[in-house]
C-alpha cells in the first residue's frame, strides 16, 4: 500500500489493515507508528489481541491490581486505538502466557473466522522469531499465518510479519548530549526517574537502542566514577546522593558540586569522549541506572536462536533480516506511538512530553516488516532479463 494524501479510491470502499497479536500494547510496540499512518490516510485499520493481557507486569500500582489487570489493559488498548485512529480494537479470551499450549487448530480456526469478519486487505502479525521471542507471540504468528495461507485460493490477502532491527544507536549517548545541551542543570521529577528507567530497559532490551542498561546499587563512601578514567558508563541517579570530587596536581582534593535523584552524572565524559574530570563518591547508599556501551550474552534464546543466518546492513550500522521487503517511514508519527504506548500505562506509565523529539524520531521513525503472502515469484533468469 503506498501511502498518498489518502488511500481511499473513488468509488471503492477504503482499504482494511487488520493487526493480530497476543496481548494489548503488541500493536503499539510492533506496527503503531505505520498503523497511525495508514488510518490518517483513509485506511481502516483494527487490532485484536488475543488475550487481555492479565499475566503481565503491573508497573503502575495506581491503575491496576493482579484481578484487575486484565480488563484494565483491555481499556488501555482502546485509548491506544484512538490515539493511533483505529477503527476497532477487541480482545478474545485466551489466558495470557497460555496460548502456546492451546490447540494450534483451535487458534487457527479463530484466525480464520476473524478474517472472515474483517475481511482485510492487508494483515499484520508476528513471524516466527515472534519480535521478542515470547511463546505467546509465535503461536499467534504461526495461526494467522497458516490462516493467512488458506485463503490463496480463495480471495488474495497480503501479509506481513513485524520485524524489529538490531540498532546500532546508544541511547547513552543521545541522552548524554541531549543533557549537554541544556541551559540549565537538568534535574529528573519523580515521574521522569520511573518513566526513563522503564523506557531505557524497555527499549534496549527490545533493541531498539544497543546499550546495556542496569540497576546498580552502590554503598555510601565507594566511588561510581574515578577522575582519569576512560569514560564508558553514564548514570542516572535513582536514589540517595553523590560529592563530585576534583583532584588536582598536588593531589588536594576538594568538593565541586553534588548530585541526586533525578540528575545525570557522567554525560560530560560521554558528550565529550574525553576521560573523567572528577570523581564521583556515594555520600548515602546509592542506587542508580547505568547506561553502558556494551552489554554482556543476551539471554533470550529463544529470540536468538529465531534470527536468521543471513542479514543485510543499512546506512545506519542497523541490522535487519534480509528478507524485510517494506520499510515503512513512520517519522510523522512517532508522536501517536509514543502517546499511544502511554495509553498503555499498566506496562508503560510514561508522559510523552518527557523525552526529547529527536531521540524518540531516530529510535521510532521507521518501522520494518517482511511479506509472507502474497509468495514472490521466482525468477527466471540471472541476469534480470
């Protein structure tokens, strides 16, 4: 589907884009940004998840507890939809975390009969690394896809798997420079400190950035950073406080500054790729998110062992799975991706005003998939002739 001012024909009725997935946000983390898109173009676009997503982590205690989570995502999941203009969204009833021990008959059934209903165009699910490697993921993937595959003789659909790219981007070093910049000392509120430790462990885990980020605890008189070192790490302070300590030639030392919850500590190294120009001492017991270049094994194996042999790089240093066949520019619509990844606050209780525009656009602007159906034919010659 290219995407014009509007992808409705005279005449004709607007194009239908039906997104499958596991559980509520999956739309928003995979496709949000090229569902937005296409639904401000003229296109309907729905969702249907499912499960509601019951299982899952509760990360902001006001709005939802162990019973009533589900029916809380399933909430969420429709300001989701409003903010990315979907025409519906709905949740089945599957158990979360339980759908790859169901009948893969039974799911593929209930595939079909939704593309009976919706009758798409264009569907949009998981392929068989599942994004993220959860079991969930892959069973959906695997029935839409064999329901998918059923109707070529019947009336043609296209479908396409979301692929999510390694990047190459350190989110260490946007936000370093971001903080940088600044014309006043930058100092995090309550909210900022939860809101970036979910969306920096959040984001790197999925890889959308390729750092390491992790929570270190440090107690009182042991230093987070030595003056002269090379400068690797970046923290964020999380709690307790740090003594800024400049050492001269002499070896005099003598206090510069302080720093606490809510405030970077280390971006001036990172910013300027030059060694520590102080040290950092916990004056209380200290914990505090580190951001790090490189991060040890990844240990989802699950996901690892579903990334394909053969791969191409782009410009960026990004990777992607050589079979990616749509690229889709979603820059204009980062915003309603990130509002509607707020709307899912269960699991991301973030505002979207927190992070700076240019991070969010280089992490978010471009969404990748591969197409499954319809087949490509083979080509008959070598030479492209």
């Amino acid at each position: 589907m290219a995407h014009d001012s509007s992808v409705e024909l005279p005449g004709r009725r607007p194009p239908r884009v039906l997104g499958v997935f596991a559980h509520p946000d999956d739309e928003t983390i995979c496709a949000g940004g090229t569902f937005a898109k296409y639904a401000s173009a003229g296109a309907e676009v729905s969702v249907v998840a499912f499960t509601r997503g019951g299982a899952g982590q509760i990360r902001d205690a006001a709005v939802a507890t162990r019973t009533t989570l589900g029916a809380v995502r399933e909430r969420e999941l429709e300001a989701a939809g409003k903010e990315l203009g979907l025409a519906l969204t709905r949740c089945l009833d599957h158990p979360d975390g339980g759908l790859a021990g169901v009948d893969g008959r039974v799911l593929e059934a209930q595939a079909a009969e939704l593309l009976a209903e919706f009758d798409p165009d264009v569907v949009v699910t998981f392929g068989p690394d599942g994004f993220s490697g959860h079991p969930d993921h892959t069973a959906v993937g695997a029935a839409v896809t064999a329901a998918c595959a059923e109707l070529r003789s019947g009336k043609p659909v296209r479908l396409f798997h979301c692929h999510l790219p390694r990047s190459r981007m350190l989110l260490r070093d946007r936000l370093a420079a971001w903080v940088v910049e600044l014309t006043s000392r930058f100092t995090g509120t309550r909210d900022f400190v939860r809101a970036l430790s979910v969306f920096s462990r959040e984001t790197t885990a999925l890889g959308y950035a390729a750092d390491f980020v992790s929570v270190e605890w440090y107690p009182s008189g042991t230093y987070l950073m030595e003056q002269g070192e090379e400068a690797t790490t970046m923290h964020f302070l999380l709690s307790g406080s740090v003594e800024i300590r400049r050492e001269g030639a002499d070896g005099r030392v003598r206090v510069v500054d302080r720093s606490g919850p809510g405030e970077f500590v280390g971006e001036q190294g990172i910013a300027t790729g030059r060694p520590r120009n102080a040290h950092v001492v916990a004056l209380d017991d200290v914990t505090s998110l580190v951001f790090l270049a490189a991060g040890p094994p990844s240990v989802d194996r699950r996901r690892e062992d579903a990334v394909p042999l053969l791969t191409r790089t782009l410009p960026s240093g990004d990777r992607i799975d050589a079979r990616v066949s749509a690229c889709i520019d979603v820059t204009d619509f980062v915003g309603h991706k990130i509002r509607a990844t707020a709307a899912h606050r269960s699991q991301y209780p973030i505002d979207p005003a927190m992070f700076p525009d240019s991070i969010l656009r280089e992490m978010f602007g471009v969404e990748y998939f591969v197409q499954v159906l319809p087949e490509r034919e083979l080509d008959a010659s070598l030479l492209g002739d």
